[in-house]
C-alpha cells in the first residue's frame, strides 16, 4: 500500500503560480511512476504531469511551458510548479502513484481556483 498526502492548493488570480507538493509513504520502494491528475466540473479526471523513478517526465498539451513536475526521491515527495495559471486551469487535483505491478494510488485531492 502507498498513502498520498497532498497540499499546497488555494485560490490565486490569473497569471499567478501555485505549488503543490505530495508526500509518499509506505510501500514507496515498489513505485513506478507519481504524477498529478485533475478533475474539473462535469469533465474526466486527466493527467497533468507525470515523472518516472528514472526522472523521464509528461506533460499535457494545455500546461506545457507552464507546469513543471519535480520529484525528491529522499522526501518520497513529488511537486508540481503552475505558473502562468488560467481560469481553465481550475479543478481538483490528485496526486497519483503506480507501482511495478501496475496498481493505481491515489491521493484524496486538493482544489485548485484560478479566479480575480
């Protein structure tokens, strides 16, 4: 079992940056791969960003050049820098691990509101 602990969202303007971080704990050994996720009103939960154990990153089309994903493996804690933040930008965001064995962990999510 992996427990995901995020934090870090709020309420920021456009054009602003928000920092969210998720701490890992206890099966960390066994993960793949961490990354965030988010859901907006009425739309599918979709990947953000992603980073492997390897370092290797994804990024959605919509915050590349925005989002940057960072991961440090001796606080088993993975990051996700927003600048340039839109309106569109807003909408829960979940921090997500896999392991090895391909099973999913999730965190319980943190709001996200880009609004003056």
């Amino acid at each position: 079992q992996v427990q995901l602990v995020e934090s870090g969202g709020g309420l920021v303007q456009p054009g602003g940056s928000l920092r969210l971080s998720c701490a890992a704990s206890g099966s960390i050994f066994s993960i793949y791969a961490m990354g965030w996720y988010r859901q907006a009103p009425g739309n599918q939960r979709e990947l953000v960003a992603a980073v492997t154990s390897g370092g290797s990153t994804n990024y959605a089309d919509s915050v590349k050049g925005r989002f940057t994903i960072s991961r440090d493996n001796a606080r088993n804690t993975v990051y996700l820098q927003m600048n340039s933040l839109k309106p569109e930008d807003t909408a829960v965001y979940y921090c997500h691990s896999i392991n090895l064995d391909g099973v999913d962990f999730w965190g319980q999510g943190t709001q996200v509101t880009v609004s003056s």
